[in-house]
C-alpha cells in the first residue's frame, strides 16, 4: 500500500455503482500539453472553451453553436472546477446543471479532482422546434462519460449510461440577443 494520501469519494448528483483505490502523482507538465484527469491527478493543460463567432444569432446555426458551446463550458468546467464559462449560458431555473457546478466547484475547492464527467452533444438536424417566445427545443443526445471524484480514499464511480442512446431535449430562449439554457431533459419529460 502506498505511505500517500488516498482519495475520498464524494457523491455526485447520480447514481453509483462502484469504487476504486487509487494514488496521487498526476502532476502537471505544460510541455505535455492536454492530460485528462485519472486516479494520480487532475487533467492538466484543459483547454479554455472559445466563444463561437455567430452564437448570439436566433437562428438554427447560432443555436447550434450555443448548445455546443455551453457544452465545452460543462466540460471544462468538469475538467477544472471553473464553472465560470458555464454559469452565465444556463437559465437560474436549471437546478440540475447549476448543482452539478456547485458540486464539481467543492470537490475541486477541496483539494479533489474529478475523472470523467464529460459530455457529448449530439444533434438531431431535423428535430428543432420554436416553441414560441423565444423558446426553441432541439431533440438530440447527451452522452455523458462515467465520473469519478477523489478527495482523500477511494473514489466512488457515478453512472453515466443511463444518458446513452437515450433522446434528450436541449431546450434555449433567446432574450436580449444571446442564448440562455433552459433545461436538458430526457424526451419522454416532455409532452409531444
């Protein structure tokens, strides 16, 4: 057994199913470039997410560009505990979104990482409705990676595949010339 501090696990807004023991050691190298988070550390060298020219427009390609901005935001918010990038794109109505940054934020505020976590956006090009009034819906999938936080003992594993293969609504009102996420819901929360 390692004389090092193990990671402890702390719960995350889903479900667990497992755990792992683990060492410190991922210590950061610039001359490496991008290094994802794993049980010896957290990712090093994440890049900043870049603000899309064109996202502030109402239109199916200014939309597209926000959700898949707003996703980096996540990831790197995930990746780094800076939800700073993130907070700002989502709706204060999206609870769950907002507690999985206040969670993330604490593990990190608390010496821990995160390993996993990130999510992948992908959009059904025929499936954007206007809702009216701003609001707009775009069916689509999240698919979100297992994730993993360590503080000081094993990490606990927080499920991911219930998002897999699973459609989604990507739901966004457009209000002073920009983007605000309202909600990503599995589809079948939604009425047709």
């Amino acid at each position: 057994m390692n004389s090092q501090a193990q990671p402890r696990a702390e719960s995350a807004p889903s479900a667990v199913v497992g755990s792992a023991s683990v060492t410190l050691g991922n210590a950061p190298s610039p001359e490496n470039g991008y290094q994802p988070a794993d049980e010896r550390g957290p990712a090093q060298n994440v890049p900043k997410p870049v603000r899309p020219e064109g996202m502030n427009e109402e239109t199916a390609e200014g939309l597209e560009k926000f959700i898949l901005y707003w996703n980096d935001c996540v990831n790197y918010g995930i990746q780094t505990g800076d939800f700073s990038y993130a907070e700002p794109l989502v709706s204060q109505d999206y609870t769950a979104d907002l507690e999985l940054y206040v969670w993330a934020e604490e593990v990190y505020a608390r010496g821990g990482w995160v390993v996993g976590g990130r999510r992948e956006v992908v959009l059904n090009k025929d499936a954007l409705a206007e809702q009216g009034n701003g609001v707009y819906r775009w069916i689509g999938n999240l698919n979100v990676e297992d994730m993993q936080a360590y503080l000081n003992e094993p990490g606990t594993i927080v499920d991911g595949s219930q998002t897999r293969g699973r459609s989604v609504y990507f739901q966004a009102t457009y209000k002073d010339e920009k983007w605000v996420m309202d909600i990503v819901a599995f589809a079948e929360a939604f009425p047709s």
